[in-house]
C-alpha cells in the first residue's frame, strides 16, 4: 500500500520495472518517470496515478499504460522519453490519452490500441513545442477530436502489416503539424 501525501509526487528511478496494479496504491501530486519503466497494472484505478495527475516521462525512460483505459484523466508530459501499450485492452476501446506534452524529441509505440482521444467531447490536446514526436505503430494509434496546440513534426510508422492508424471527428486540427509517414499503410479517417 502506498499513500502519499498532497503536494508530494511518486518518483521512478533507476533500471527495472515498476507495477501499479493494486487499487490502494494511492497519491497525490502525479508520478515523474526518471528512469526504467513505470507500468499501469491490471487493477488500476483512477485515484492510481494521483489527483488531477500528471505524469512525466524522461528522456531514455518508459510509461508503459499496459491496457488501462483510465488514462484519459492524466495529462502526460514526454521528455524524451517512450509512451507504450503493453498490455491487453481490458475494456472495450483504445488506451486514451486527451493531453500529451512534448518538451524533448520522444516517442511512441503501440503494441496494443493507444489513441489521442479526447475526454469528456472535449478536445485531446497535443502540445508538441516544436518537437518530433516518433509514433511507430504494431496495431492502431487513434487521433480523436486532437488539437494541435502548437505546431511540430509527427514521425509515423509500422511494425507490421495490420498496422492502422485512424482520424475520427476533428482530426483536421492537426493542421500546424507536419506530418510524415515512414512506411506505407492503411489510414482510415472519419468525419462523424
């Protein structure tokens, strides 16, 4: 059981794997991933990653979602550092994220369903500050009502043919990104 007080965040450092996967580990104050990897578990729950958290990835450091669909609430910050989806989708839908940061060159991979979505209709936020953002795609990587707040460069790719990457309903605030495509692959976009 971890508690931690308000205005104190939970820290990752060092090499080796982290697993939140109990529903009483809660803090408050976000979660800083320095080094290694922090990963969501199976029985994760919103108050997991803190109150109104934020999470911070380092450069070389990983923050592995591992199918928890409750990421919606997070504002994720990558600095220079890799969001991943590991693990089995425990719900029906994508791994949400409605807030992603950039402050360094990072990347992300999706081994399983990960998406920029928006929460709550919303928009999904996406500050890349001039930054390339890397996303190398195995199954689908979702854009959703995203809004680029800034512009940058979005690096995409596949690992295998099955790969898919989709934009749904605003998908065209992207405008100020420039978008590049390593591989070729199927794109499915809808206006709904």
């Amino acid at each position: 059981n971890v508690v931690i007080g308000e205005g104190v965040r939970l820290v990752k450092e060092g090499a080796g794997t982290f697993v939140a996967s109990r529903a009483d580990q809660t803090y408050y104050g976000g979660t800083h991933v320095v080094a290694g990897t922090f990963r969501c578990g199976a029985g994760a729950v919103a108050n997991e990653l803190g109150v109104d958290p934020i999470v911070v990835v380092e450069k070389d450091a990983v923050f592995d979602v591992n199918g928890w669909r409750n990421i919606a609430t997070c504002g994720i910050t990558l600095a220079g550092g890799t969001l991943t989806n590991t693990g089995y989708d425990f719900g029906s839908g994508d791994a949400q994220i409605s807030k992603l940061t950039l402050t360094a060159d990072s990347s992300v991979t999706t081994p399983h369903y990960l998406g920029l979505i928006a929460a709550n209709n919303g928009a999904a936020l996406l500050d890349l500050g001039g930054h390339t953002l890397d996303i190398s795609i195995d199954s689908l990587f979702r854009f959703s009502n995203a809004e680029a707040l800034s512009p940058g460069t979005i690096n995409i790719s596949r690992t295998t043919d099955d790969a898919l990457l989709s934009f749904v309903n605003k998908a065209s605030n992207l405008e100020n990104v420039n978008l590049e495509f390593a591989t070729r692959f199927a794109v499915y976009c809808s206006p709904r």
